[in-house]
C-alpha cells in the first residue's frame, strides 16, 4: 500500500489551475504579498484598528490588535484626529482622513528606523 503526499501526481482529485484562475489578481481585501513594503502593511494594520476604535469608542490592548507600540502610538494620533474630524465634517471624511494619516504616520515611521529603533518599538 503507498500513501500519497501532498503533491502526489497521481492523485485523482489534483486539478490543475485553469488559465483564467492563474491569470486573475488577489481582490483588492486580499493581504499584501510577502514582498509588499513594511510601511504597506503598517498602514493596513493601523488604518482598520482606528476604524475599531473610533467605531467602538474604546481602546484595546496594542499587542492583541498585533501591533507594535510605534503603530500603536500612530494608532492613537490617527483616532484623535478622526474624531475630531467626525464631529465636524462627518464619517465619510473621518474615514477618508484615516487612510492619509495611518498612511504618512506609518511612512514617516520607517523612514525614521521602524520597529527595530529603541525598546518596544
């Protein structure tokens, strides 16, 4: 008796991918690729835990949302600045204001060293 492994060629239920599955892009909600900029990544992360909290009106603990405490200290300044900007102009600009700043705050972070510059960080 042979056990397959993964990867067995002879297996019945491999398929191979069909030209316009192999063709077709991640959607756009799709992670950033392995090779993506740290400051991508930084950004995505940054941009949906302010959302959280500016939907909730609480703060979590900086390491169970998967952040480091430099992206948790941007974290902080983009939701004081959305709240500010949802009282006065409304959600959509709020939202609007969370993707620039997670964006030039997580930028300016790496640009400065990122994560491997001073304790915690």
């Amino acid at each position: 008796m042979t056990l397959g492994g993964c990867g067995d060629s002879g297996s019945a239920t491999a398929q191979a991918p069909t030209p316009a599955s192999a063709s077709a892009s991640p959607p756009p909600s799709a992670p950033p690729s392995p090779s993506a900029p740290p400051e991508d990544l930084c950004t995505r992360l940054v941009a949906h835990w302010s959302r959280e909290v500016l939907d909730q009106n609480t703060y979590g603990d900086y390491q169970s949302m998967g952040l480091s405490n430099g992206q948790y200290d941007i974290l902080i300044k983009v939701v004081d600045a959305a709240r500010a900007a949802k009282k006065k102009q409304g959600a959509a600009a709020a939202d609007q204001l969370i993707d620039r700043q997670a964006r030039s705050g997580c930028v300016r972070w790496y640009r400065d060293g990122g994560p491997g510059k001073g304790p915690w960080q």
